[in-house]
C-alpha cells in the first residue's frame, strides 16, 4: 500500500482515538454591558459584547450573563451591522443556537460540540454582534504523526547506512498554523559521538500528501536551523535528504565518504499541524460603540478644519493675487 496512504490512515486512527480521551470541560463567561441596548453615540458601552471574541475547546460551554438595562437574545447568524437597522436590515439567524429572550440580571449557557467559528447577535438590538471560535482539543505535549509522544528532544534517527545520526528540535513543540516554527538541526558521527559540520542536505516537508517546502543548506558545528510557517493543518514529514560532506572539514569521519547510493543518506520525522483558529481575525466587519465614536469625532474635526482652511486660502488670494493695474502710460480705449 501506498506510504502516504499509510500515513493518512494512521493519522486519522490517531485523531479518532484521541477524540475519546477524557478531559476537563471549561466555562467561559461573556458579559452584555451596560448601554449595549442603546446604538447612539452616548451608549456608555464600549462593546456590544465583553470580551467581543471568545476562544473555547470543543465541549466546553459559555455563559453569556446580562448586565444591561433591556432584554437580549444570543442568537447565532449575522446581525445588522451598526446602522443596518436604521434601513429595516433586523439580522438573519441560522437557528444553530439561540437563548430566547433573557432579562436583566439573567444568564444564558451554551455547551458548543462542533469546532468552527461562530457569529451571533441579538435579534431585538440586532447592532449587538460577537464571535464564539471554537477549537479542536489540541495535546499539550508533541507527538509524531502516529500519536506516540514525543517524550523528549532532540529527537534522533540514523540514515540507513548507519554513518549519520541527525538530530531535531521544534519550537513551539505543538505545532499550530499561521505560528512561525523553527526548526532546529544538528549531524553527529555516532561511532565517534562527535559533531559533523560542512554536511550539506535537502530539506523537504510535506504535507496531506504534498510538498509545502524545500530547502537546501550546510550544517555547521553548530548545527542549522530554518523558520517555517504551515497555513494548512494536519499531519507533516519533515524529511533530510542527499546529506554528504561538502568541502574540507578539520572533523574526520567514516561519513565524510560518498555512499553508493543516496537513497542511503537521508532521513525522515513526523508529526501534525494543528489548525489555529485564534490566529484569524473575524471581528473586522463589527463596529464597536467606542469605534463609531472615535470616527464621528473626526468627522467633527474635519468639519471643522476644512473651511477654516478653505477661509485662510480666500484671504491669502485677495491679499497677494489682486491685479495691479494697467502698465505705466497705456490708457484705456472705451468700447
């Protein structure tokens, strides 16, 4: 069968089974202000929702608890946006989850199952909008693509005619999307345990059965490292491939011969990109009360300033760009 369809399936046992293990159900609290009911520019609210973006694990549950004056709904969908209402645009739900109607001094709580991000709003005040982003349950340790921990690094394997040992290290150790991890990198002798610098590579990273990055360097005493970012999830080889020795080193070793075949030289790490939800902004379209106020105060200014300006211009052209009259001697001839 096919490695990469080996890889897949294992990843997925691997996922499957994780997703049974026990854990520990979180409760988050979101808070609807004081003033939220009210879309005018004196609201005293800040926000519609405090905080107005809520990152959770799946199974865990949120409380939204109402500190206004007015009833709200948490009602999933997508509401008016800040002045929608004023055109009879009342929000559209999506009927995942709504609370009903809930008073002042009463509280609302939802126990989200599903990973994804979700949008919601109040249907009465339908100005009021905020995101819930619900994540998968990540493991707090690193692992390799098969689910065996990582129980420490560096981790270490040999190229198979044994005359390499190539170690690893990554940071972070879990490995999330659109977070920078380098990747750090030495070669030894292990016959001799002594390091192997001026040892050139291929590096070659794939991912879901693709090539996402590849490389090419020269270790160092000091080994070698390189930065990378994963825009997709899910499970990676981290492969060193072609590694011999390039030019003259003062470190003799039995591995600074050239192999009878290259395939012989290389090397091969696994382990799984988690998808990183918090890293994506969903709360640019949601004008907050304090945004809106700050904007209708520089409207105020440029008001202000642009006729001003316009006035001072006026004055400066009558004073310097006034005619001067006809030249010396020349009279006027009437019409």
């Amino acid at each position: 069968m096919n490695t990469n369809v080996l890889f897949i399936i294992s990843f997925l046992v691997f996922f499957l089974s994780f997703s049974g293990i026990e854990v520990h159900a979180e409760q988050k609290t979101v808070v609807i202000p004081f003033g939220a009911y009210n879309p005018e520019l004196n609201t005293p609210a800040e926000v519609w929702f405090d905080p107005p973006t809520i990152s959770i694990k799946v199974g865990d549950s949120v409380s939204w608890i109402n500190d206004d004056r007015e009833g709200h709904t948490v009602t999933s969908g997508q509401g008016s946006g800040r002045f929608g209402w004023m055109s009879d645009d009342y929000g559209q739900a999506d009927g995942f989850f709504d609370s009903g109607r809930f008073l002042p001094g009463d509280s609302w709580s939802y126990t989200f199952q599903e990973k994804g991000s979700f949008r919601y709003f109040c249907t009465i005040h339908p100005w009021m909008e905020g995101f819930v982003i619900v994540d998968r349950i990540i493991p707090n340790y690193p692992h390799d693509a098969m689910g065996n921990k990582i129980e420490k690094f560096p981790v270490i394997e040999y190229t198979d005619d044994g005359l390499i040992e190539l170690d690893i290290t990554w940071e972070p150790n879990v490995i999330k999307t659109f977070e920078k991890v380098v990747l750090i990198y030495h070669t030894y002798d292990p016959a001799t345990n002594s390091n192997l610098d001026k040892m050139s590579y291929d590096l070659i990273i794939t991912q879901n059965g693709r090539e996402v990055f590849r490389d090419s360097g020269v270790t160092q005493i000091g080994g070698d490292y390189r930065n990378v970012l994963f825009e997709e999830s899910g499970p990676i080889k981290i492969k060193f491939e072609n590694i011999v020795s390039w030019g003259t080193s003062g470190i003799e070793s039995d591995a600074r011969e050239l192999p009878l075949h290259l395939s012989q030289r290389s090397v091969q790490f696994t382990t799984i990109v988690y998808e990183n939800l918090a890293q994506t902004s969903f709360t640019d379209d949601i004008v907050q009360p304090t945004q809106t106020l700050q904007f209708y105060y520089e409207i105020a200014v440029a008001i202000i300033l642009i006729p001003a300006a316009l006035f001072i211009l006026i004055l400066w052209y009558m004073k310097s760009g006034k005619p001067s009259g006809l030249p010396s001697g020349q009279k006027a001839t009437p019409v």
